[in-house]
C-alpha cells in the first residue's frame, strides 16, 4: 500500500512539472495617436484700407533711421480699426513700420526716428507701414526698397537706389505664437517688387513644413492647421515659366513657433 500511495503520487508530480504552461499575457497599454489637422493657406478678406499712408522720406545716418510719414488717415502706434476682428495675432502697440534688411527678420518700429545697427556694406532694405496686426499696406506710396552702401553707420552719399528687379521679402509669420487666439489663425504675408502676382505670370511658391502652396495673388493669407512646436516656412519667387528667380533674396526661410497657453491647460484640466 504505500509502494502504491508512492507511485502515484509521482506519476501526478510527473504530469504536473510536464504539463505545458499557459504564459499570462497581457496587451500593452495603447498609444493614443495624434489628432491629425489638415492644412490649409487661404486668402485672407480683404483688410481696413489706408489711402493717404505714404512713406515720403527716409534716411539712416550715424545708426538712426528718420521716417517722414504723411498726415492722413494712417498714423503710427495706432490701432488699425478692425483688429477686433482680423482673428490673428495683433500688436498693442498698434501701427508700426516693418524693417527688413536682406534676409532678417523684419524689425517693427512705432516711431519714425529710431536707433539701428546696419553692418557696413551693399544691402538690400525694405521698409513699409504696417497695420498693428502685421499685415503690410501693399502700395507703391507706403514702402521704400532700396539698394544701399552702408559705411561708418550711415547710408554713403549717392549710394542709395531703388530696386529693379524681380524680389521677394518675408514679413510674416515671426517668433513665437501662444494660444488658441494667435495659433487658430496665422498670418503669411510677404512684398513683393518689380514682378506682377498672378496666374500665367509671377507667382509665389510657399512651404509649409514640406507641403507646397502655389499663391497666385499678392495679398495676405491665413494658415490654418499648423501643428504646436516648429514648423518651417519658405517663400519663393517664381517666374512665368515656373523656375524660381535668381536673386540673392530668394528663396527666404523662416522658423517659428507654436505654443499652447498654460492658462487655457489649466481651464481645460
């Protein structure tokens, strides 16, 4: 009997060690995939219009830029009146002009004499009167583009001439934009001289972190859809063939960025 009670209770340690075992398995936790948006570049409703805005002298000398701006309806550090409504991104400080030299970023100054550093040398300058919101008043009155010698922090005598050919400068968008109210909505704007917008003729090709925009039209547009963090955008200048222009301005490249408001995280927690 209890070489019987042995035998069996190795044949059941037997059974029990070789019987195969089932692994407890579980399926990771899902990674929720990103909300996708669609990207889009659209024509922006025609913006409040400014037809005394003039620009009728500058001049740079010992690092100050003196503005002369006509008497009119236009008037820096003023809001533009339909800024309430405009949907993007506007300046308190109200109306300014935009500063470009060469390819950097434009410099948005709200009085007409101002202090700015100019590296000695050829450059090519661009000044034009802004409404608060950015967005540029795109008439030959309200701008200066000049090719210009700079030495000892001054424009050189008889060294300054208007440009001829074909260009294209970045304007907007610029920096660092936060919250639902600047993010929805971002403002693309550029100038354009010597080189008529539309289609059969000049036109302007912008990418989008690697999605293309072909703009037949030189006014401003809303991008709608950009992801938060970095995105890339770069502006160039086609001629009626579709190559790009040659000149030493285009294409232009900007880097900005998009930020969630703290705030507006907190109302939604």
């Amino acid at each position: 009997m209890k070489h019987f009670a042995i035998l069996i209770l190795s044949f059941l340690l037997y059974f029990s060690c070789s019987a195969p075992q089932q692994e407890q398995t579980s399926e990771p936790d899902a990674v929720p995939e990103p909300e996708s948006t669609t990207l889009t570049v659209t024509k922006a409703d025609p913006a409040a219009t400014f037809e005394t805005a003039e620009i009728l002298e500058m001049t740079y000398t010992d690092s100050m830029f003196s503005f002369k701006i006509a008497e009119g309806d236009y008037q820096l550090g003023m809001q533009t009146p339909d800024a309430p409504e405009r949907g993007c991104a506007n300046s308190a400080k109200g109306q300014h002009i935009h500063l470009i030299i060469d390819q950097e970023p434009y410099s948005a100054q709200y009085t007409a004499d101002f202090p700015y550093g100019i590296s000695d040398g050829d450059h090519y300058l661009l000044a034009f009167l802004s409404r608060s919101y950015h967005e540029s008043i795109k008439t030959p009155e309200a701008h200066l583009g000049w090719k210009v010698l700079v030495e000892n922090n001054s424009i050189a005598a008889g060294a300054a001439e208007e440009i001829a050919e074909p260009a294209i400068f970045y304007s907007r968008p610029k920096g660092t934009y936060t919250g639902t109210a600047n993010t929805n909505k971002v403002l693309l704007d550029f100038y354009v001289l010597n080189a008529e917008i539309g289609e059969g003729k000049y036109t302007v090709n912008a990418d989008i972190n690697g999605q293309s925009f072909s703009l037949d039209a030189w006014q401003p547009y809303f991008i709608e859809g950009l992801p938060m963090g970095q995105s890339t955008i770069t502006l160039t200048l086609m001629d009626p063939a579709g190559n790009a222009v040659a000149h030493p301005l285009n294409p232009v490249s900007r880097t900005i960025t998009l930020e969630p408001d703290p705030a507006e995280q907190a109302v939604e927690q």
